[in-house]
C-alpha cells in the first residue's frame, strides 16, 4: 500500500478509501441496448418544446454551441461577435466558438449564479457587429429566462440557452433564438449535441459534414459496461490506477461542427422512453443525498431543494476549505467528484469583477445523483463525502504503481 499525501495535508487513518467505485455519469442497461437496436434513430424532437421548432444534431454540445454562434454571424452578417457568457462557464467548451471571429466577454454572476444584472453593461457596438448572451441552466436548475429575454430584447441581443445539463426541457421557460442541449450528461449514451432554433435562425445553420463517430460509441460502450458491471459486483477499480476518477478530457480541436452517428441516436431513442422515470429517480437521489448531508461541516448544497417539475444533473456543493482537497480525497475514496476547470484568462485580469465566479472555481464540487444509483448507493457517497468533507479527518489513499 501507498500512503498518498494531499497538498498541505497530514495523512492517517481518518476516511474510509471507499468499496464500489461511483461514476458521475448514468451506466447503460443491457435491456435498452439490446431494445435500442430495433427503434429508429432519435430525431432530437423530445428535447424541444415548441411546435415550430427546428432540430440538429451534433457530436457534442460544444460543437451545437459553435454551429449556433456560427449562425448568428452568418444570419446578422457581422464581421465580429460578441459572446456573453457567464464567469463560471466551462472553459475548455468554448475553445471552438474562440476559432470564430467572437469576443467574449465573461459577466458577473450572483451567488445563485444567475447573472447580476446591476454589473452587466454592454457597450454600444459598431452597425457590422452583433451580439449574443449565453443564458445557462446549470445543474440542470432553470435559470432567469425572462429576464435574460427583456435583457437582450433591451440591448438586440440574440439569446442563447445552455441548457446541457436538463433532464426535462419543459421545466426550463423556451424564451431563447437558440437552446443546446447535451442528453449525454443525463442519459447512458454516447456523445450528443442537440440545438434547438427558431426556423428563422435554422435557416442559416451551416451544413454539418458527415463524421460518424463509430469508434468513439464503441470506446464508450465498452468502457460503459465494464463499468456497470464492476459496480453491480461492487468492484473498486478506482483503486487499480492513480487518477482513475480524473477529469474528462476536453473535446478535441477538430474544425468548428461535428457529427452525430446512428447507434447513439438509436440508442437514445431507447433512453428517452424512460425520462420520466429517470428523472424521478434523480430527483429522489438528489434529495436524500441533500438530507443526510444536511449536518455536514466543510460542505453546503448550493441549492438544497428542488423546485416542483425540475431535474438536477448532480449535486453541487461548496466546500470553503477548497473543492480541490474535497475532489481528491472524493475520488481516492471512489466517488467521482466534478470541478470547474482552469480559470480563464479573462476573468484573471479582473479579479474584482468576478469575485463570485472565482470562488466558484475555488470551491464548487458536484457528486453524482443519477438514475443508475440506488437509494443504499446514495447512501454510501453520502457517507464517503461526509468524511472527506469533515476538516478535522485525515485521508489514506491507496494506488499500485
């Protein structure tokens, strides 16, 4: 065994190094594999709201986000486009829309992360420029739509809605040109991207080449089911690699669009018919595991309830001693922990103006509350979070070399 010290701690025998391995992902059920292969391919059309709606397909929703700004340039005839986006968004997403002629600019938000309205205020901008404004839905939890629509509608914004972590797009207000969604961090599927639009932005979507991502669904079923059967057999594969439980890698940087392959969107279609179960599930984990954490010192759900209709992606907390310490510890113990990655450049020049979000960075830590969980699961991270999360423990970590 391997005594693993984390930065600036001391190490004993305080938190337990955890026996199945949790994934923050939802795994595969060998019964909507095998029911995916006789259902048609997903058209997109559960994730929309509206009648007039038009649906596209990507191979993630970083690429649905580029296509979407790529259509406001396109639509507007801009030379130059002005993103808005918050201070918390992930970094790494929006490393294709940084290829397109886009500015962005990164606004305050409040402790809630919604925007804070009194210190956003766009500049006038020059006859051949544009804007847009990137609403988002985070955690899956509707953001102030209305607002953001009387906002850009006030200063002839286009309004895009990040909405990559909801379950149930009924539950978020349709008020925006554009939606993205991202079923693949709610559902057991492989990498999809859906944007949703207005006909009159539909129009002038760029064609999506022809880039079946085969091998990728493959990796990613195989990978899947291995590991939905070690936690079935309550298997601690995390403990077999150092950083098992790291990050997901950021998408690679291969051209502005992406896309989709059949056996996803087949395989969605097998998963859609059961949201309403699924998201009951998540909603049921997401408030037992809110419950027994409740008296947790080191820790604070950002929301500790859950609006009636609402499907939460994860739970997110905000440990104050550091969410890196909280991750580490998580993911040794075998729970996978997500944080925010590295901080952008642009919010690092102003440091005054996004206090909030940089604390976010600093402190934000989500674990997982999806549908593959039981409720004696649920349990058990919250037993692995509570001890990691308690300053006065110490953690032993174990790894083969």
């Amino acid at each position: 065994m391997v005594v693993m010290k984390p930065p600036e701690e001391t190490v004993s025998s305080g938190v337990s190094r955890g026996g199945t391995t949790f994934v923050l992902s939802p795994l595969p059920e060998p019964r909507a594999i095998i029911r995916s292969l006789t259902m048609p391919p997903s058209s997109g059309a559960r994730w929309t709201t509206g009648q007039e709606s038009v649906v596209r397909l990507f191979a993630r929703g970083t690429h649905a986000l580029t296509a979407g700004v790529d259509a406001v340039l396109r639509k507007t005839k801009a030379t130059a486009l002005t993103l808005w986006a918050p201070g918390y968004f992930c970094y790494p997403v929006l490393s294709l829309v940084r290829q397109l002629p886009v500015r962005l600019r990164f606004y305050p938000v409040l402790e809630d992360l919604s925007p804070d309205w009194d210190h956003i205020d766009p500049p006038a901008i020059a006859a051949d420029q544009a804007q847009a404004f990137l609403l988002v839905h985070f955690f899956g939890f509707p953001g102030p739509a209305e607002q953001a629509r009387a906002f850009c509608d006030r200063h002839r914004m286009v309004l895009i809605e990040d909405a990559v972590h909801v379950l149930l797009p009924e539950s978020v207000p349709a008020v925006g040109d554009m939606r993205i969604l991202s079923p693949h961090k709610v559902l057991a599927v492989p990498s999809v991207g859906i944007l949703v639009s207005s006909p009159q932005w539909a129009t002038s979507l760029a064609e999506v080449p022809t880039e079946p991502e085969w091998q990728a669904s493959a990796i990613w079923l195989a990978k899947r089911l291995v590991q939905a059967a070690a936690m079935r057999l309550h298997v601690p594969w995390h403990r077999l690699k150092r950083n098992a439980l790291g990050t997901v890698t950021p998408p690679a940087d291969r051209g502005p669009l992406g896309k989709e392959n059949s056996f996803a969107l087949k395989l969605l279609s097998s998963m859609e018919r059961e949201v309403p179960r699924f998201a009951e599930l998540r909603t049921n984990n997401y408030r037992r595991l809110v419950q027994q954490l409740a008296h947790v010192s080191g820790i604070r759900p950002l929301f500790p309830t859950v609006p009636e209709g609402v499907c939460p992606m994860a739970l997110p907390l905000l440990a104050p001693g550091g969410g890196d310490i909280l991750v580490d510890r998580l993911r040794r113990a075998g729970v996978a922990a997500g944080q925010f990655d590295e901080i952008p450049p642009e919010l690092s020049s102003e440091p005054g103006s996004h206090n909030v979000a940089i604390k976010f960075y600093e402190q934000l830590v989500w674990v997982p509350t999806h549908q593959s969980l039981s409720s004696r699961q649920i349990d058990e991270i919250g037993g692995r979070v509570a001890a990691a999360a308690t300053p006065a423990r110490e953690f032993i970590g174990d790894s083969i070399e």
